[in-house]
C-alpha cells in the first residue's frame, strides 16, 4: 500500500485547491474586466483583479508542488472578502451576492470541519447585514424571498457540515484500519514505515528497539491460540505503558518494535532494560492459566540508514540476545562515541 494514500484528505484538498484557484481566478478576472469596463465598479473591479491575481499565483505554486498551509485559508478569507464587498457596493440587481451559497461548500472542502462551522456561521452573520443594510432594494421586499434565501444557505451550510464530518470519520476508520495490528491496537509494519517516513521530522536521536518473546510457540502448542492471543494484548498494552514516549508497532507473530527519541544512548538502554525487566515480571492470567514468560531485546541508534537497514540492524543484535541464552538486551552501540 502506497504510504501516500494515508495522507488522502491532504491530497484531495489539495487538488481542489489548485483547480478551484484556476477557476476562480479566470471567472475574477473576467469579472474584473467587466466591472472596470462597464459598470465601472473601480473597488469591486480592483478587488476582483488583487483575487485573480492571487488565484493564478496559488495555482501555479500547487502546480510545483510547493504548497503551504496559508495557501486554503487565504483562498477562502479573499473570496469572502470579495463577495461582502461586491454585494454592499454593487446593485443587489447584479447577483452577486448569490455567490455566498457556494462559500460554506468551500470552506468544509479546503479546511474542514472546525473552520467550516466558524467561517459559515460568520458569512451568514456579515451577509445578513449586508442585505439588510440594502433591504428598501424592491428586490428584497418581501419576506418571504428572504426567509427562502436564508433557508437556502443554511440548507447549504447543514449539507455540508453533515458530509464533511462523515467523511472524516470514515476517512479515521479507514487510517485506522490500514495502520493498526487488529488484535493487539499496536501499529503494523505500514504504521512503522509512515511514522519514519512522514511523521519523523528530526531522527538524530532516534532508537529502534526490536523485542521477541522468549519461547511464545510453546505457549500456542501447549494452551493454545486464545491464551497467545491474550498474551499478546496484554504485554501490547504493557510496552505502550512502560514506552509512553514512543510509539509500539507489531511487525511479527511474536515480534515487536518500538521506536522513540532518547537524550542519549544510556537512556535507551536504560529504557531497553525497563522493558525486558517489566515483560519478565508480567504474570498474565488467561482461562485460569497464569502465564509468565520473558523477551530478547536488540537496541540500534538511526545513523542515516532507511527503514529496512535499520531494522536489519537491529534483527542482528536480537538475534545476539537469543543466543546468548535470551531474556538479554543486545546494542552495538557505543557509549563512548555516544558521550563524546
């Protein structure tokens, strides 16, 4: 599974970011040239031209793939300014203020729920005084034209909201479902490979730990599946305890590894210790069975390596672990270069 598609919603409001600045800055310009020209509408036409303009710079950044966070809420803030503006400075008789009912689709779209309900609910507030400002217009002479508008956009706003929150809701389940181990809640070695690739900002001080338990088949011959599985639950949610700054993936049958940042490499081992100490005194209790058993470690600091190296670096060290007789922490690291 492509490591991208997790970053769905980032990548569809994205794309509609980029074809809605493309639209909205040839129909602003077009507008423009009419204003300027024809109605002679100097502020509305200037304001129209500073959009486009604005529009066409976006686009153009999104199409190089540089894109910043200011980029969706500049959007939405300039097309709302342009469409109070146009509708207390122009005739209600030219339309533009019918315009305002595709806004609360675009801010749900490009910025979603929180700032949707915010930005909605604000146009709605500034629009109406607007409108009311202009109400001896005979177009807006009557009351039920006005509640019909009114209606319209909350209509639109409702919609909106309702669709904009099951999607990512489902788009959370969906994340969740891709990324998570089903049995232990632990992260899956899709997880593993998202957190180092994308969420990992700075890994100069980061440790993989790599921990097998000691002698599990035995536990699933001699009990059986439903006692290994408990016991899988219930040291998942002891290394997540015992590990809280860092995050816990399970990569094997039996097979776990952790990664976290540590201020030094006698802090990870330390940490590497707790861990191998916490699995060996954890008595578990499944169908009347008390369940005590006892993991190999092996400990590695990232030094410029891609996942799969490093793993395979810290595969080595386990491996040491299990030979020398396993419950054992293994590292090649050196402390001294460490402290230095």
């Amino acid at each position: 599974m492509d490591i991208a598609a997790l970053n769905s919603t980032k990548i569809l409001r994205k794309h509609v970011l980029k074809w809605m600045c493309l639209f909205f800055g040839l129909l602003s310009f077009i507008f423009a040239v009419f204003n300027l020209s024809k109605n002679h509408f100097y502020i509305v036409g200037g304001l129209e031209v500073c959009f486009s303009a604005l529009c066409f710079y976006i686009f153009i950044q999104l199409v190089k793939n540089k894109q910043r966070n200011w980029y969706a809420i500049t959007v939405c803030m300039t097309v709302t300014l342009v469409i109070l503006c146009g509708t207390f400075l122009a005739p209600l008789k030219n339309g533009l203020f019918l315009w305002a009912f595709s806004l609360p689709i675009l801010y749900y779209l490009l910025l979603g729920r929180k700032y949707g309900i915010v930005l909605s609910a604000t146009l709605l507030v500034m629009q109406s005084s607007v409108l009311l400002y202009k109400l001896p217009s005979p177009y807006f002479s009557s009351f039920n034209l006005a509640l019909n508008l009114l209606f319209i956009y909350i209509i639109i706003w409702v919609i909106s909201h309702v669709f904009e929150g099951n999607r990512a809701e489902f788009s959370k389940r969906l994340k969740n479902l891709a990324l998570l181990d089903p049995l232990t809640g632990a992260g899956n070695r899709l997880s593993m490979s998202h957190y180092f690739e994308v969420e990992i900002k700075d890994k100069s001080q980061l440790y993989l730990f790599l921990i097998d338990l000691d002698h599990f088949k035995q536990i699933n011959d001699e009990y059986g599946h439903d006692v290994g599985d408990k016991v899988l639950v219930e040291l998942a949610t002891l290394f997540r305890i015992t590990f809280a700054k860092g995050y816990v993936f399970r990569v094997g049958g039996e097979e776990f590894s952790l990664m976290g940042n540590f201020d030094s490499a006698q802090s990870a081992l330390a940490m590497a210790e707790n861990l191998r100490q916490a699995v060996a005194n954890k008595y578990i209790e499944a169908n009347g069975i008390t369940i005590n058993l006892t993991a190999s470690v092996g400990v590695v600091k990232y030094q410029q390596q891609n996942l799969a190296e490093l793993i395979a670096q810290a595969d080595k060290q386990l491996y040491k672990a299990k030979d020398a007789g396993r419950n054992a922490v293994f590292s090649d690291i050196n402390l001294c270069a460490d402290a230095a």
